[in-house]
C-alpha cells in the first residue's frame, strides 16, 4: 500500500494503482479513484467520481468521522480492520488507512483512503481460534494435555491440563531439561529423554508409558506421545499428548483384585455354585462342587446344565429343568428341596436355586445355581427364621423409624410402629404416601446428590433432615438409607429416620449451658486463660481480654510475647514448661506482669495442667488475681508500721522527758515544803509561799506544753483542706499587729496569691505564728527585724521559705538538737525551748517536714515542705 503523501495525481495514473485508493475532498466527495477500490467494494455499475463516501457506504459511524476530521487536519490515522456487506450479502473485511492529501504547496486538499481486502486471513485466524478453542476444550473433556515444543527458539509450552496433570501453578514455564527432570529416576527418565532424542534427531514420532514425580511429590503414571512437525521439507518442532493413565491403572488392579478376590471366595464356599449362561450353559463351577461329584472342571464347563450326571431323575425331567433356566431368565427365582447324586452315587439331599444376575442397567447376563447339603440347609433355616423373628421384633419395637420405599417413585410400600408413633400414619396410607410427602425442605439438587450416592455406594447418609406428622408438626431426623432390588429388578430404599428432636433440644440446652459458663467465666472478677503446648493462647475471658485492651481476635494464637516485655515473657513460658512438663500446678505464686508500654501489674497467680482424655498434657488453665491495690495496701501498712515505730520513738522520748520535766518540779516542791514546815519566820514563809506559787504555774505550763504535743501526737483523723498561704500569712500579721509594732518588724509577703497548699488550717496558722514569732523573738538588736516569705513547688511538695535577718543559729553545735523540746540557743529570757519543737510536729503529722539553713550574725531560714499528694 502507498505510503507517502502525494501532491500531484493523475487521474489516469490513480486507476491504475495496484491497490485500492480512493481521493477524497474535503466534502467527503470522491475525486480519483483506483480501478481496484471499485471492484473492492463492488462499485462498477455505479458512478462513483463526485459520490459522497456517506452515499457510497450509508452511514459513517462516528469512529471514522473523527478520524477522516483528523486527517483533514494533518494527522494519519494507524491501520484497522473493518467488515463490509457486498452486494450480494457477503461478508468482506478490509485493512483500511487515511492519509492526508496534499497540493503542490503543502495544502491540505483532502483524503487518500487506501483499502485491502483481508477476508481470507480473518477467516483462517477466526478458523484458527475455533480450532485451538475446540482443541482446548476437548483436552479439558478428555482430560488430555498438549504440548509444543518450538525447535528454533527452543521453547517448550504446555497446555492448562498438562501443567495440571504436572502440578505446578498456572504460570509455571517449562523447559526440556525440566520436563524430562519430573520422570522417575531410572528407566522411565531414560525412556522419555532417548524418546525426545530420536524425535529431534531423526524424525521419528513416540508413544511411551512411564512413571514420573509431580511437584507436589506425588507418583502418577503417564502415556506421553510426540511428534515431528515438518515445514517445507524441515523440521522446526514436536507437538504431542500427555494423559494420566493412574486412575486407569488402579482401577485395574482393582478389577484383579476383586477378581481374585471373587475366585477365593467362590472356590471357598461351602456350598456348590456354578454360573450358567442365559442358554443354560456352565461358564464356571467351584471347587466344592467338583470335589462333591468327583469332576474336574473341564468336564462340566461348557457342558449343558441338565446333561449333568449328578440328576437322579428319567431324560424327560430334562424339559423341565430347561424350563427352570428360562424362568430364571426372565427374572424369577428358582428354589426347591431335590436330590442329587454325590461322587459314589449316593442320594444326597440339596436345597437348590436358579437365581438370575443382573448389570448396572438392570439387565439378566448370567444365572447363579446353588445347592446345600439339605441337613445344613435346613440349619441354616432355622436360623434364618430365629434371625428374621429377631428382626422382625427389632423392627417392630425399634425406636427408629423404618421405611421401605420405591426408590424411583418415592412410593412407601412399609414401615413399622415407631414411625406410625412418630409421624401419625397408619398403614391405610401404605399406597398413598410417598416419601416427598413427609420430607421438608429438601431441594432438587438435594435430592438429585442423594440419588446419585445411592446410585455409586448404595448408600447414603446419615444425614440432618426435617420430617413432618400428618398433623402438620415438624420435627429434625436423622436419616440414612440402604438401596436393595427385588427379583422383578425393581430398587428399593431401606431407610431409617431416628427422631433427634430430644438430642437438638439437649445441643441446644448445652450450648445454653456453655453460653452460661462462658458468661461465668467472663464476670469472674480474676483473668482467666488456656494456653496450648507452645503457650499460645486458645481461650481468654473478658478480664484477660480487659486487662491487655484488645480483642478476642487479636489475643487467640498468640503467646507472652506479643504483650509482655521480653523478661517478663520469658518467665511466663519458663513457668508454662515447668508445669506442662512435671504436671505438678502451680499455686498462688507473686508474678509481676510488665506490658510492652511499660505498665506494670503484680498478680497472684496458678498455673494448673490441661490433661486430655488420653492422660496427656494438652496445654494449661491460668487463672490470675490482680493484687496490685493489695500490693499498694501492704506497701502503705509498711509505711504506717514504720510511722508507728517512729512515733513510739518519740513517745519514748516524750515519756522520758515527761518523767524528767514533772521530777524536777516535783522535787522542787518538796524542798520548798519542807522548808516552809521548818521556817517559824513569817516574813520568809511568805517569800517560800510565793515560790511555791511560781512553782505551780511553771508546772502548769509545762503540762499545757506537754499536752499539746499529745493533741499532736495522737491526732491521726487530720482533715487537710486547700490553704491560701498569701492569704493566712496576711491574717497571722493582722493579729500581729501590735507586737510587731511593738518591735519595728517588717513581713514581707512574696508568696502567690493564688498558691494553695493542702494543710490543717489551724496547724498552717500556728506553724506560721510560730516561726514569725520566733524571728522577731531572736533578733539582732543592732537592726531591725525584717522576715521574708516565699513559697515554690518541688515535686510533691509546696516548700515555703521563712527568712529573717535575726541572730542566726551555729548548725555545728546546736543543729541536732534544734528542734529539741524545751531547748534554747540564747540567752532570752522568753525562750521556753517547746515551739519548734510543736512546730515541728505539726509539720511531720501532715506527712510534711522541716528543714533549716543559718548563719550566725545573719540570719536564718526555714524551709516547711508541705505535702500537697498524702
């Protein structure tokens, strides 16, 4: 086909283009046209020249105006593949292009519209697609794969089947060492590698059976063909068949199998058999048979049935016994009580049958004569009878229902007293009822799968189906069937159906129940888990679940480790191996459990073996209390033992100076009345009196000091309450106000307004009543007392600074005993030696402390922590 783009045609030149090309102005208008492109379309009887292609071809989809449109604005359009209708109704297909059309000044004046006709090849490819689609679906039916092998590219491409045959995935790429790699090591590979050998070398086509390995281990056993494809005299590849001849090859050994089976069985009865053709002919005898007449097998097989010696009986018997065999023929059952004559001649007698066999389809191919011993038959019958009354009595008051039905018709022909019971039908419904009557719910498909196991096994079942009363009730059955024929060749369907209402209700009351344990197990207030052998979790409750914040979905599979740290993981599964492997539990053992975040948890937990039915550990049971808040509860009790011990320290102490403090008065008093006994002046019994009443308010005093410090002591209901330390700093000033000015004191009050401390409000008070006092008590008379507070926090704490300007302490010498009851520093005549020491523990009794910075000559700071969390 043309193409470049033309600038000059000639009309004349343009006809006798070799391919079909058509010039089309910018109307659409054909202008030149190619003697071909005429004939192409079928054109000659019809004025083309000045013809609009819309005309010419009827409508122009909307596809090829956009691309005429383009063309026209210089761009080419890419080959395509378009059908048209001739004239006479045939379907052509043409490869079409459009290229723009120039002048000679590069101006777009049209459309070269060039055409060829490709309907063979559409045809073959369509041909070709059919073939391989026909090809691909026989493989599928036939179960047979294909394969190629491309000699010059040396590729090797298998079908679907034949990498299904192989077992590899879908995208699998095979090569010739691959392929030939999957046969069995030893004959089978050298079989099929000598066989693709000669196929490449010498043209020659295969057939071969081998054994090969699949990829998933499995052995199958193969026919693999090949053959040479030849193009013009040479050889450019192989194509071939792969089948998998396995199921065929076991189905045969089966076959000998039962064959042999069939010969063991049929030479080792007990009783005489043969088989007859349908003309009366012996096709087998056993061994019992012989060994009772005393034959050998040729001498009876091939043999007429009534030409038998072991007939005690005239010729003319012979009619009847012909007459026995074609009513057994036509499908009846042949029995009665004869006798025959053994090896020696003697009569013996035998229960004898003319039984008929059929095929798969129903169809008499042979006949079965069987004869006993009378004496053993007889045996046997009565047995049989006891067995049938035994049957008959478990039929009749068996608690399963069953029933005998037309396999093809559904017609029910029987049933016994449980059914009646159980559904309401007696037998004057025998007839009516049919077993599409009394099921529910059973789809056709249903039906259609039970027919068909029945059909293959001759059995179905057991299996959950609804039955219905004649009432209407439903009620679930558990059912299962039996297919058996009669002698007319008709099947019926054995079929039991036990009534499982009372064990749905029982499921149904044990799923209840394990509902209800579930939800015992899940409000226990303890966590509560089943680990398996490698400590994955298979059961949690809501606890557990609660505990590690998660899901049920996200916690079972999983172990220790994808919760805990690391340590705490492998103390857990070292405490699981203990127990799973000494099957000795583990009881109320302090565990601390820290999660991945960080998060710690004591528990006091146990560990119990998880022992099966079979005496074998099959994981544990875990079951966890949180002591956590008991932890905290001991760790407080410890706190408050060590508290107490310090009080009683103190008390100790206390009780010391108690005892010291009231003997020194006591033994002032003595003194001073003794001597106001033996004093006979009055002037000095007076001044003695006056001692003793000084006496008696220092003692006084002292027992008011002494039970504060009690009140203090033994306080242990403190109410704490949020304290504005700026606000109760300004009021302690306020009833200040005259010693202070009394003193030219300065408080300076830096402390936050808004700042709250938790304190006893009355204590809070005191302490800063205490030490203001205290700095003003203690100052340097060379300057005037100034006392600055100031207050930050510190972790649990509000420290409050009190500095003064006053005389300063020597820590050295005096820091020990500083807040030491009735002990002084200086020599002031108003010291009593006991405020610090009240002061101090008011502080400790609101789990505070006190500390203490000085320098003599400079001043002195206090610094009270007050506990703002306990």
């Amino acid at each position: 086909m043309l193409r470049g783009t033309p600038t000059v045609t000639l009309n004349y030149l343009v006809k006798q283009l070799p391919t079909a090309t058509a010039f089309i102005n910018k109307n659409y208008e054909v202008v030149h046209v190619s003697d071909k492109w005429i004939n192409d379309f079928d054109f000659e009887n019809r004025d083309v020249i000045g013809r609009n292609l819309k005309e010419l071809f009827g409508e122009i989809s909307k596809d090829w105006q956009k691309v005429l449109k383009e063309c026209l604005k210089g761009i080419s359009s890419d080959e395509s593949v378009h059908h048209h209708i001739a004239t006479d109704g045939t379907l052509q297909w043409f490869q079409w292009q459009n290229i723009p059309w120039y002048d000679e000044k590069e101006n777009i004046v049209g459309i070269i519209l060039q055409t060829e006709e490709v309907t063979d090849r559409i045809n073959l490819e369509l041909q070709t697609e059919k073939l391989e689609t026909l090809l691909a679906a026989k493989s599928e039916i036939t179960d047979v794969g294909s394969w190629e092998f491309d000699l010059e590219r040396n590729r090797l491409n298998w079908c679907e089947i034949t990498k299904k045959i192989h077992e590899v995935v879908p995208s699998y790429e095979p090569s010739v060492e691959t392929a030939i790699n999957f046969y069995k090591e030893g004959f089978s590979r050298n079989t099929i590698a000598m066989a693709f050998d000669k196929a490449v070398q010498k043209s020659e086509s295969y057939e071969v059976t081998c054994q090969m390995i699949t990829a998933k281990g499995n052995e199958i056993t193969v026919i693999a063909t090949g053959k040479p494809i030849f193009k013009k005299g040479k050889l450019i590849g192989l194509v071939g068949t792969f089948r998998d001849i396995t199921p065929k090859i076991e189905s045969e050994r089966k076959s000998k199998l039962q064959e042999r089976h069939f010969k063991s069985i049929f030479n080792s009865s007990y009783q005489f058999t043969g088989i007859l053709d349908t003309q009366g002919t012996f096709l087998e005898i056993n061994e019992t048979a012989l060994q009772f007449s005393g034959l050998k097998e040729e001498d009876v097989v091939n043999k007429k049935f009534w030409d038998a010696y072991w007939w005690p009986i005239p010729d003319y018997v012979k009619e009847g016994l012909k007459e026995i065999i074609n009513a057994a023929c036509e499908g009846e059952v042949m029995r009665s009580e004869i006798v025959v004559l053994d090896k020696d001649k003697n009569p013996i007698p035998v229960d004898f049958s003319l039984k008929p066999v059929y095929d798969e389809q129903g169809n008499i191919i042979s006949l079965l004569a069987e004869g006993r011993m009378i004496k053993e038959m007889v045996a046997a019958r009565r047995k049989l009878k006891e067995s049938e009354k035994k049957f008959r009595a478990l039929y009749e008051l068996s608690p399963t229902s069953y029933i005998l039905s037309d396999f093809e018709t559904g017609e029910i022909l029987d049933f016994n007293s449980s059914f009646e019971e159980t559904t309401g039908y007696t037998r004057q419904h025998l007839g009516k009822l049919k077993v599409q009557d009394i099921l529910l719910n059973v789809s056709r498909s249903q039906l259609q799968r039970i027919k068909k196991e029945l059909e293959n096994t001759n059995t179905f079942g057991p299996e959950e189906q609804e039955y219905t009363k004649k009432d209407g009730t439903r009620f679930p059955v558990l059912v299962s069937g039996s297919l058996v024929g009669n002698r007319k060749g008709r099947k019926l369907l054995w079929s039991t159906a036990q009534d499982i209402s009372q064990s749905k209700l029982t499921e149904a009351q044990l799923r209840e129940e394990k509902q209800l344990l579930k939800t015992l197990i899940d409000n226990l207030p303890l966590n509560v888990f089943i680990k398996d052998l490698e400590s994955r979790k298979i059961l949690v409750n809501k606890s557990e679940l609660d505990y590690v914040g998660l899901k049920e979905s996200e916690v079972i599979g999983k172990n220790d480790y994808d919760f805990y740290d690391k340590k705490s993981a492998e103390i857990s599964r070292q405490e699981d191996l203990q127990v799973i492997n000494s099957r000795v539990p583990m009881l109320r053992k302090e565990t601390i459990s820290v999660k991945k975040d960080g998060t710690a948890t004591s528990f006091l937990s146990s560990k119990i073996p998880l022992i099966g039915s079979d005496k074998k550990v099959k994981g544990l049971i875990g079951i966890s209390l949180d002591i956590s808040d008991l932890k905290r509860k001991e760790d407080e009790l410890h706190d408050l033992i060590n508290v107490t011990s310090i009080q009683n320290k103190k008390l100790i102490n206390f009780a010391h100076i108690v005892s010291h403090n009231l003997r020194s008065h006591t033994a002032n008093f003595s003194m001073l009345l003794d001597f106001l006994v033996s004093e006979t002046d009055a002037e000095e019994k007076n001044r003695i009196i006056k001692m003793l009443m000084e006496a008696s308010d220092n003692l006084l005093e002292t027992l008011e000091n002494l039970n504060e410090v009690v009140a203090i002591s033994t306080n242990i209901n403190l109410d704490k309450k949020p304290v504005r330390l700026y606000e109760k700093i300004n009021a302690v000033e306020q009833n200040l106000t005259a010693y202070l000015k009394n003193h030219s004191a300065i408080i300076i009050n830096d402390v936050e307004k808004d700042l709250e401390v938790k304190s006893v409000p009355a204590y809070a008070e005191s302490i800063l009543m205490n030490f203001i006092t205290n700095a003003i008590k203690y100052r340097d008379p060379m300057r005037k007392p100034v006392v600055q507070l100031t207050a930050k926090t510190e972790g649990d704490y509000t420290v409050l600074n009190i500095k003064d300007n006053g005389l300063g302490i020597d820590l050295e010498e005096h820091g020990s005993k500083l807040f030491g009851m009735y002990k002084t520093f200086h020599e002031n005549a108003d010291a009593r030696g006991i405020g610090l020491y009240i002061t101090k523990n008011q502080i400790e009794a609101m789990n505070g402390k006190v500390a203490v910075e000085s320098e003599v000559g400079k001043g002195t700071t206090f610094k009270i922590y007050f506990n703002d969390k306990n």
